[in-house]
C-alpha cells in the first residue's frame, strides 16, 4: 500500500486516496505508525482546501475568504476528535493508541469530508467518513465492532442532536428564516 508523504505529495496523494477508497480495511491494518504530525496535517489542509474549492459552485465565491477559519477549525475539531478517540480507544476498547496516531487515522477517515460542501453529498461524506473511522479501529486498533461502533456513534449522535437543535432555535429565535 502507499501512504501519503508531505515529501511527496503529488506522487503519494492519489495512491494513498486509491488504496484507502478501494480496501479500507488492509488500507488501515497496514498503516505504519506515525511519530509526528507533519503528514496528517498536510493531508487534512489538501482535504479542507478541496472542500472549499469544491464547494463554491453550490455556495458562492465569498467561501473561498472562509478558507483560512475552515483551515484552522478543521484542524482545531480534528485535533479534538483524535483526543477523543485515544481516550476512548484506551478506556473503553482496552487498545493502545496514541495521539499521533490517533490524529494519523482521524487524517485519512476525513478524507470524504472534501465533498461536504456539495448539498446532498455532505451527509453521506460525514457518514462515509464514520465509516471509515469505525474500519480504522477494527482493523488497526483491534477494537472490537460493537465497542467501535460505540466509540464513534455516541459523539456523533450528540452532534447530530446538539446541530439539530440549535437549527431549531435559530429558527424560532427568526422565523422569517425559513421562509422563502
């Protein structure tokens, strides 16, 4: 399999994406560990600006501006959620994971995240991307399924709640907003 290498990034860019979209599991099973940070930052910077510029035909241009502050808290939600799964892989799938690496394959699941911003596409990237985050603790953290599948569903089921909510509030807080 072939990795993505901040040496390297166009000849391993496109490899790495194949071999990750095709065989997920041998993809994850076979990732070498990571000691710094350096590529899995380079890979989500290439995945948040290809989420900008992807999205500006469904949006507008002025998204482009945004892509400073969707750099820096993708990075920042990023950084949290591999915390997250570190923590969670330790104390509840009783496996080793560090930081680094946890923050590694939080890297490559985001992945599908570049279509986010396209309407119908975004929610199938962000579960796309669960998906390939529940692979990464099965087959490199050894986790079990159901414990995986727990590990990742209840953050996501808290945010999906958290999101719907505050949409709702907007909403009665303005409700012109939803009109048309």
């Amino acid at each position: 399999m072939q990795y993505f290498d901040k040496n390297r990034p166009m000849q391993t860019l496109l490899l790495s994406l194949q071999g990750m979209l095709t065989s997920p599991k041998e993809f994850f099973s076979e990732l070498p560990p990571a000691a710094f940070y350096a590529n899995s930052i380079f890979l989500v910077t290439i995945v948040i600006l290809a989420a900008s510029f992807i999205g500006v035909p469904f949006h507008s241009f002025t998204m482009l501006f945004m892509v400073p502050v969707s750099w820096g808290l993708g990075l920042i939600a990023l950084k949290f959620w591999s915390l997250y799964i570190s923590w969670a892989t330790r104390s509840f799938g009783n496996a080793k994971l560090s930081k680094a690496n946890a923050f590694y394959i939080s890297a490559y699941a985001s992945v599908p995240l570049m279509l986010s911003a396209v309407p119908v596409l975004g929610m199938i990237s962000c579960l796309w991307s669960l998906y390939l985050m529940w692979i990464a603790l099965i087959s490199r953290c050894h986790v079990k399924p159901s414990t995986a599948a727990i590990i990742i569903g209840i953050p996501a089921i808290i945010f999906a709640a958290s999101a719907t909510e505050l949409v709702s509030f907007i909403f009665q807080l303005f409700p012109k907003l939803g009109q048309t």
